[in-house]
C-alpha cells in the first residue's frame, strides 16, 4: 500500500503542476480532478499506515481501494480514448493486491483480536 500512496502523491504533483501549467478547457474540472486525486493519496496513505499498524478495518479499505482501481482499470480498456498499457500497469498490481488481501497470512495479521 505504501507504494499505491507513493505513486497516488505522484499523481497530485503532476495534476498540480498540469493545473498551474497548461491551459485546461475546464479549469473547475481540472481542479475537482486535482482535489479528488488529493483525496484518494491521503485515504490511500492512512491505509498503508494502518495496515503497518496492524488495524483490522485497513483491509476492509484496501479492498475497497482495490475495487476503484479495478475500476479504473476496466475503464482504461474502453472506449475512443482506450489506453491499455495503462490498463495493464494498473491492473496487474491490483490483482496481486486483491490475492494477496485474502490470503491467509494477511486475514490472520489483521484479525481483531478476540474480545473475551
């Protein structure tokens, strides 16, 4: 997950710089994209962080962080505007991250601990 959070900040850096930089045809959609984007780096850090501390509900977030991205993903395939090597380095990660979410070495570290 650190490495989703590190490559989503990139993304916020290179929105940034494309808002302060190049002409937008729609500057609110540019900065709506930017803010969102901005959103998602930061839900996508405290998750990484959680998941280094062990949080239980961090999973349930990375899922969730996961989905979107399959998301995306799928999107990237379609339509006039298809990128499908885009496509592929998104998707690849997420498959391994969704695997690797179920296994059972990960269910166990992020198991709320038995209240008695």
């Amino acid at each position: 997950m650190f490495i989703e959070a590190l490559a989503m900040i990139c993304v916020v850096v290179v929105l940034v710089f494309d808002v302060l930089t190049q002409p937008a045809a729609s500057f609110a959609s540019a900065l709506a994209l930017t803010v969102l984007a901005a959103i998602a780096a930061v839900f996508v850090s405290a998750v990484a962080v959680a998941m280094a501390r062990r949080a239980p509900w961090s999973r349930g977030a990375a899922l969730v962080w996961q989905l979107v991205q399959l998301a995306i993903a799928v999107g990237a395939f379609q339509g006039a505007t298809a990128q499908p090597a885009w496509g592929w380095a998104i998707l690849a990660p997420t498959l391994v991250a969704l695997v690797l979410l179920f296994t059972k070495s990960v269910m166990e570290a992020l198991r709320r601990p038995d209240i008695e």
